[in-house]
C-alpha cells in the first residue's frame, strides 16, 4: 500500500480525520516503520504540511525528525526532508496561504521551536557535523536551518557553536563551496553567525575570511556586483567594526591595497545602479571603519598611511572631484575622505594639493566650502563638507595657518580673479543664510582651535563693510551681527567662534574689552529674562563674558578682573550668572554634539552645538565658575600663593638639576667600576694563561734533563771501555755510531732548545705588550690615581649632600612659615558673600597644595637618601676594586719570579749542551790520533750523494743489459 497516498486520501475522505491525526499517523509511521521508503515517504509528507501547519508539525514531530537525522544519515534524501520540515517549523519567512491563528504569534513560535531545539547542544553538533555532507540536499537545508537558528537565538547558538570541535572552521569551508547557492547562503550564515561576536569574528578572521570573501567580491565584479558583493561587503563590515584585533590582522594583511580596484567606477556616462549604488556605500563605509575616530589612535593612523601609500585616498579624491556621480555617493565620499585624512599630517598635506578639474583649476577644498555655503545645496552634502573641513584642521597647524593666510591683506589677491577659502568662510559668515553663517563660523573656530598664533593672525583681518566707511575688523564685525538680534543659529555659532577665538588668547580679550559697547551687550543679555529658546544665547553670552574675566591680564583700566566681576554681581548678580551659565551643558543638543566628531543632525534648525566646542564648554564651565566667586583678596592671595609656587618651583627645579648632575656622576662611576672589573677579569686570564704556559716550560724542560742525563751515561761507558780494552775496529765502528747518536741528540736537544726559546719569548712579548713591569707600574699608579679621584669625588656629592640637607631644611621653615601665615590671614581677613563652607574649602585647598609641596619635598629627600646609599656602595665596590689590583701585583711579582727560574734553567741547559760539544771534539781528535780518519759532517752529506749517484749508474747498466 501507497502509505502517503492513504494518508492524503483519508484527509480529504471526510471530517472524521483531521490534521493533527494526520499528522500524528505521520510521525507514528516515521518512528515505527522499518522501511526506509516508508520513512521517507512520510518525512516527506511531514515537509508538505510543515508550511500550513506549522504549530502542529512542530510539536508532534520535532523529536522524530531529529531521530532521523541521527539514525537516516545514510539516507541523503530523507535527511534532506527532515531538515527541510525543521527550517519550515523554526524559519518565520511569510507565506501566501497562512491561517489567522498562526500567523498571531508567528515571531514566538520561531524562537519557542529554537529553544527546544537548542536545549540539546548535541542537536546543534549534529548540524554542524551534517554541513560537511557535500550532497546538495543535505548541506543546502542544513546551512538555511542553522541560519534560522541564528536569526531566532543567536547569541544562544554562537555560544553552542563556539565551544563544538572545529564548528567554526566546517562553515567557513563554506564560501569555497563550488555551486553558488551554498556559497551565497554560506556568507548569509556567516553573517549571523558574526553579529556582535567578537570571539567568533577573531576565529572567522584567521580562518582566511577576508582573503576568501575579497576573491569572491573580486570574481563578481568589484562594485558593478550583484547582491552577492552587498552580502561579502556586510561580513567584512562585521568582521571588522568594534573589532581592534581584526583591524590590526586586516591591515598586516595588505588587504586594504585589494580595496583600491572597488573605487575605480570608469566613465561617468557608465550609468549607475541601485545595486552599484548599495555596493559603494557599503565599501565606503568598510573604509570608514578602519579609520573611525572611535579606534585607538595608533591603530587609525596606520591604517591611514596605508591607505595613502597604495593609492586608496588618491582613487577616493578622484571620485570626490568627478561628475555624474549620485548624491548619497558624494557625500558617503566626502565623510570617508574626512576620516581618511583627519589627524594625519601626510594625508592632510595630499588633500590641500588635490586641484577640481576646472578651468582654470581650483584647490578641492575651495570648491567644497562653495557648496557648504551655498544654500541651494542638500542638508547632509553641506554637513559632510563642514565635517571634511574641520578634519582636514584637525591638529593641522600647517593648514590652520594656510586657511588664516588667506584673510590677510598681504595676501588677498587684488585682481579678485580667484576666490579664496577665508574669503568663502567670510562670505558665509556673513550672509542671509543662517545654515552658511554657522557653518563658516564652526569652520572658522575649527582654524583657530589650539592654535595662540593664528587667533592673534585673525585680529590683523580688516573688513569693507561698505563704501566710503572705514574698515572693521573681523571681530568688531562679528559683535556687530550679534547686536543686530539677528536669527539664533547665527547668533550661536558667532558667538561659539568668539569663546574659541579668546579661549587662552589675553591679546585677543583685550581687543575684545576695548570696545565699550561689548561687555554692556552680554551683560544686557544675560540680566534680561527671556523664553526658552533664547537661554543657549544667554547661557553662551555668560560663557563669553566668564571667558573675558579667566583670560583677562587686566591691561584695560576699566575691564580689569574685579571691576567685571562687580559688574556682574551688580547687574546680574553670580548665582543668576553660573545658573545660566549652565544652560548649555544642559541642553539636549549639547549631548548629542558631544558623542561624536562627525556632525549628524536630522535637520537644519538641530544644527546648533559643534563637537570640539562642547570640549571647550566643558573645560572652562568650571574654571570660570571659580573665578566668578572668588574674591579680589583671594586674587592677591592667589597671586602670591603661585608666586611662592613658583619660587617653590625654581628651588625644587634646582635640586632636580643637581641631582640630574649626581645621577650622571655616579653613573660615570659605575662605568669605571664595571671596567676596573672587566680588566680585573683580562689580567685573571692572562695569569691563568702565563702559569699553564710555565707548567709546559718545565715539563719540557725536565724532559730535556733526562734525555742529557742518559747520554752522559752512554759517553762515559764507551770512553772507559776503549781505555780499558785499546782500540779495535768494532770499537771504532761503535764510536762512530755514539757519535752519530750524540749528533742526532744534539740536534733534537737543538730544536727543543730553540722551541723553548719562542716560547720563552712569546711569553716575554705577550707579558710585555699586556702589563711589562713598566706598565704594570703605570697602571697601578693610574690605578690609584682613579681611585684617589673617586674618593674625593665622594667627598664632594657628600659635601653636596649636607648643603642640600640645609637647604631643605631651610625650605621645610619656609613652607612652615608660609603655612602659619596662611591660616592666620585666612582666620583674619572674613570673605564677603562667602559661607562658612567655601572658606574652608578654599583654606583646605592651600593646605593641600602646601602639603602636597612638603610630601614632594620628603620624596626628594628620600631620593638623595637612596642617593647617598648608592655611593656607598660604589666605595665598597671601589675598595674591592683595590684589594683585587693589590692581588693582581702579588701574582705578577710570583710571575717575574717564575721567569727568572726560567732562564736560570735555560742558561744550564746551555751549558750542558756546550760540555757535549766538547765531550765530541775530544772524541774526534782521539780517533785522528789512532790514525782512524774522520769525516765531517759536509764530507759525509757529500759521500753518501756520491754513492746514491753510483748506485743509481749501476742500477741504470744493469737494466740496459
């Protein structure tokens, strides 16, 4: 019988059989049928239901699905079924023809399934083990069903995925997978697998993921791709954001040199899609990734110079200055530049020399601030213009001093044939527009951040205002707007440029206080009570105003630093100032501004706080709140406190510097005492040497005194023998054989004589060149001579010691003093409109500085302490020194003394071999007296070459015969 036949018929046979029996008889069928065909029929009836029923399915057959996949693993076919009815009940993917009730929780389902699924790790192990099925119809359902599980659990399943046995490496083999489909839905699956998994996107990294995924990006076609290069695009994305390590690992790889050919979009006329155009993006933003201001600096600026080096920034700067390109491709350009270059002084320098293709040709940046201050352009390209300008600023002196240059009257160009950056930012500035006025005036503070020298270069700039009326200059004419009541986004960026321009720049406040009409505006400003939507203006008119008081060097008779203060407590009153004060900090756009360097509003009129200046706000919010209240008596005892600092300063500086000098004197020392030590260890050597050579020396020369003694012997024998006996013929013979003995012992006794008289003076050379007794004399009086130096180089740092002991002393009274005085006149003089609280506070602020003074001062002392401890040691090391030297010339006089007996030795060897030459001569005379001739030795050389002549004649005759 046809099981799924039987099974369908009755379904529709009539009510009494309804789904879940269908369903029911379908999983008693998987689980008890022992054919395999009855199996597979059924699992495959199970898939069909599995999309309109999806709850019944579920939970009647999840377990026996999961059996088959253990036990039907021979099976491909049924176990490609089975996970196509898993992926069925756990995916939520919508379809046509689904009821109401279980479309009502189809999201709970999905994760309700997964959980049971995953409650069993093992399930997951299982999976992954069936992923290395290269059937098609096993590893294609496998790797849709594993990335269900993720997209439902996915932190769950990471977890189960990252502690299984190579589980990671079986789905990057994957993407080399040679049928598309898998490897498309592989990078899918890698895609959930990496969301915000650091531990798993490291493993994916050094498993070879970006070279595989830049190969298939490349094969499909770079940014003219398909979706496939979209899906590659967002697991490199992955894989790399947040993430330093693979940062690090992506650029060691020379991987961002393979980025470069992604930006080569050809001709303009190409024509550009909406799969281009999500390609672009996307590789734009993987470029922004690796250069975000969030990375740590050192990771950023390598990636940056990288970029530099194979050309990237230069193919990014093209499409920057090319037509026809989209304009959310323009802009994506120009935020990915500004990264691109922001705090890298190499990349800055190549943007400032990047000309637009125009005629005649105009520098990058002037035709950018064109379109920032043009109110014509879109929103978000002018955002991405002003934040390019204010990268290309960044900790750019170099271009700040350039952007200011072109304000100056030495440098404008006449002819008005060019339109330079300042006089576009000026423009701006002062235009209808208040979008242009706050960005040329954000840009315009950017040029001047931390930069002293170029805020006192801008007070130089003179303005036309009109014809026939003299110039202003360009901060008269900024108060000037301010007083006009002119719309809140221009009066907020001017007045955000005016506290960055006098921000740490008295010269500048002092320009600033010069015009009588400034100060009564702020204060005018501030005292007055206004709506919400002018307190940021009071609140940055206060900013203003504190900026002129902290700053001011009190040049001006009448803007001096107690006469604003009482201006401010009469008119205003110092609680209503710091009160509003606090208006900007506390505003929501502060805090948004504040995040990031990048200015990302969602409109114009959110476009009010610029990132650096909410930096400045918050570094001087509390300086200028502490100057408001302090009192012109605390002032002069402020004054005088940083005067005494300062003094304090100077004597601390000083000992800092003789101590500075007593490091380098004892380092000097420890150099001396480490080569006392290393000449200590030469001359060890050299002795060790000497003593080994003497030892040979009298071996040798025992064993000459033997060979002598022996000889003697044989003389005398033969010489009583021939007395005794008279002289016969083997007597002679045998006479003749003692005398060639006696000859051969001659020369071997010779030839050792002359061995031991190189080495004798090998030793005597080696002794001379090293240490002679001159030398070793002279070396020994240097020798004390140092040390007679270091002694009284430790007199003196020991002399210098007490002084400093003195002097700290002295100090120690003085600080006392200091302290004493400072208490007595805070208990004397009652501060005015100060609590009880704030008095202390500010008595417990002095003591702390001074006892701050005391503990560096005991710090010091405990320096030299150490100090003096050190030369203690370096005197014991030099004594040592000494006792080793003083050994070292006890062991050279044993050696003289060695050498001496050496030569003693030698002379009576001599003598020895003189008697045996006489001994010889006698000999030969006796034997010419018994009329015996004797041959001498150049006669006998000559003989026996006459006779190996004959011999060789004969020897000739006798062949030739």
């Amino acid at each position: 019988m046809n099981f799924l036949r039987g099974v369908m018929g009755g379904q529709s046979a009539g009510p009494q059989h309804t789904e879940a029996e269908t369903i029911q008889k379908l999983c008693d069928r998987v689980a008890s049928s022992t054919l395999l065909d009855d199996r597979r029929n059924a699992v495959r009836a199970l898939k069909s239901l599995s999309k309109k029923y999806r709850l019944e399915v579920g939970i009647q057959a999840m377990e026996h699905l999961i059996h088959v996949l253990q036990t039907d693993r021979s099976d491909s076919e049924i176990i490609g079924y089975a996970l196509d009815t898993l992926y069925n009940i756990i995916s939520n993917e919508e379809e046509e023809e689904v009821e109401e009730n279980s479309t009502r929780h189809s999201e709970d389902l999905g994760s309700q399934f997964t959980e049971i699924f995953i409650k069993q790790q093992e399930n997951v192990t299982l999976l992954l083990s069936l992923l290395e099925e290269f059937d098609f119809h096993v590893r294609w359902p496998g790797v849709k069903l594993l990335t269900s599980l993720l997209k439902q659990l996915g932190p769950q399943v990471q977890q189960i995925i990252l502690v299984s046995p190579m589980g990671v490496s079986r789905l990057m083999d994957l993407l080399a997978d040679s049928r598309e489909v898998i490897r498309n839905d592989g990078v899918l699956l890698l895609q959930a697998l990496t969301r915000s998994n650091g531990a798993i996107q490291k493993i994916v990294a050094f498993e070879n993921a970006f070279e595989r995924l830049l190969d298939i990006i490349t094969e499909e076609g770079n940014s003219d791709g398909g979706i496939v290069v979209e899906d590659c695009l967002i697991l490199l994305q992955n894989l790399l954001k947040n993430n330093n390590s693979n940062q690090n690992f992506f650029k060691e790889g020379s991987y961002i040199q393979r980025m470069k050919p992604w930006f080569e979009v050809g001709d303009e006329n190409s024509g550009w899609s909406a799969q281009k155009v999500t390609n672009l993006h996307l590789m734009l933003q993987l470029v922004r990734v690796l250069v975000s201001p969030t990375n740590p600096p050192g990771a950023t600026s390598s990636c940056q110079k990288a970029m530099f080096q194979c050309g990237l920034l230069q193919q990014l700067c093209t499409i920057l200055m090319a037509t026809g390109v989209p304009a959310d491709i323009l802009t994506e350009t120009i935020n990915t530049v500004s990264e691109v270059i922001r705090g890298c002084q190499v990349n800055q320098d190549y943007f400032a020399s990047v000309n637009a293709p125009s005629n005649p040709p105009r520098p990058a940046i002037v035709v950018l601030l064109m379109s920032m201050v043009n109110e014509r352009q879109p929103f978000v390209l002018r955002c991405a213009v002003l934040y390019c300008f204010q990268c290309f600023l960044y900790k750019n002196q170099k271009g700040q001093g350039e952007i200011v240059s072109t304000l100056l009257p030495s440098t404008i160009d006449a002819t008005g044939n060019s339109v330079s950056a300042g006089q576009l930012l000026c423009g701006g500035l002062f235009s209808t527009d208040s979008l242009s006025n706050w960005c040329a005036a954000v840009a315009l503070a950017h040029a001047l951040q931390e930069n002293a020298t170029q805020k006192e270069q801008l007070l130089r700039v003179q303005l036309a205002t009109s014809i026939g009326n003299p110039p202003v200059s360009l901060l008269q004419q900024c108060t000037n707007i301010l007083s006009q009541g002119s719309k809140i986004q221009t009066r907020v960026g001017l007045l955000m440029l005016l506290c960055t321009w006098l921000s740490n720049c008295p010269i500048a406040v002092t320009h600033f206080l010069h015009n009588s009409a400034n100060v009564p505006f702020l204060t005018g400003q501030i005292a007055e009570n206004l709506g919400e939507e002018e307190q940021l203006v009071q609140g940055l008119c206060a900013l203003l105003l504190g900026i002129s008081i902290y700053f001011n060097d009190n040049s001006l008779e009448s803007c001096t630093k107690e006469k604003l203060k009482q201006l401010i407590e009469k008119r205003i009153g110092k609680e209503n100032f710091i009160e509003k004060l606090g208006f900007i900090s506390k505003h929501e756009l502060y805090s948004r501004a504040s995040q990031k360097p990048q200015p990302n509003f969602p409109s114009p009129e959110c476009m009010i706080f610029d990132h650096e200046f909410t930096k400045l706000v918050k570094e001087l919010e509390g300086v200028i709140t502490k100057a408001i209240y302090k009192s012109s008596e605390e002032d002069k005892k402020e004054e005088e406190v940083k005067k005494t600092l300062e003094q304090h300063d100077n004597i601390v500086s000083h000992y800092k510097n003789m101590i500075r000098e007593q490091d380098l004197q004892l380092e000097e020392l420890r150099q001396q005492v480490s080569t006392l030590k290393c000449q200590n260890e030469q001359l060890q050597t050299a002795v060790t040497q000497q003593v080994s050579q003497i030892q040979q020396h009298k071996d040798q020369y025992n064993l000459l005194k033997v060979q002598l003694g022996k000889d003697n012997q044989h003389q005398s024998s033969y010489s009583d023998g021939a007395q005794v006996n008279g002289i016969q013929l083997e007597e002679i013979g045998r006479l003749r054989e003692e005398i060639e003995e006696l000859k051969s012992n001659q020369e071997l006794l010779q030839s050792q004589l002359t061995e031991k008289d190189s080495l004798i003076e090998n030793l005597k050379s080696s002794q001379t060149s090293g240490m002679n007794e001159q030398s070793l004399a002279t070396a020994s009086a240097r020798d004390s001579e140092q040390v007679a130096e270091l002694k009284q180089e430790l007199a003196t740092l020991k002399s210098q010691l007490n002084s400093q002991s003195v002097e700290i002393t002295k100090l120690q009274t003085e600080k006392q003093e200091l302290l004493q005085k400072t208490e007595a006149f805070a208990e004397s003089v009652p501060v005015q409109g100060d609590s009880e609280t704030v008095r202390a506070a500010k008595t417990t602020d002095v003591e702390g500085r001074l006892s701050a003074l005391l503990q560096e001062t005991k710090e010091l002392k405990n320096e030299i302490k150490a100090l003096s401890e050190e030369r203690t040691a370096i005197k014991e090391q030099l004594d040592s020194s000494n006792s080793t030297v003083a050994i070292l010339q006890n062991e050279k006089d044993k050696l003289e003394l060695e050498i001496t007996d050496s030569k003693k030795e030698q002379d009576d060897l001599l003598v020895l071999l003189a008697e045996q030459d006489q001994k010889i001569f006698s000999l030969k005379r006796k034997l010419k007296d018994l009329g015996y001739p004797i041959v001498e030795e150049d006669e006998l050389e000559s003989g026996d070459q006459d006779e190996d002549d004959e011999n060789e004649d004969a020897d000739k005759d006798q062949d030739s015969i």
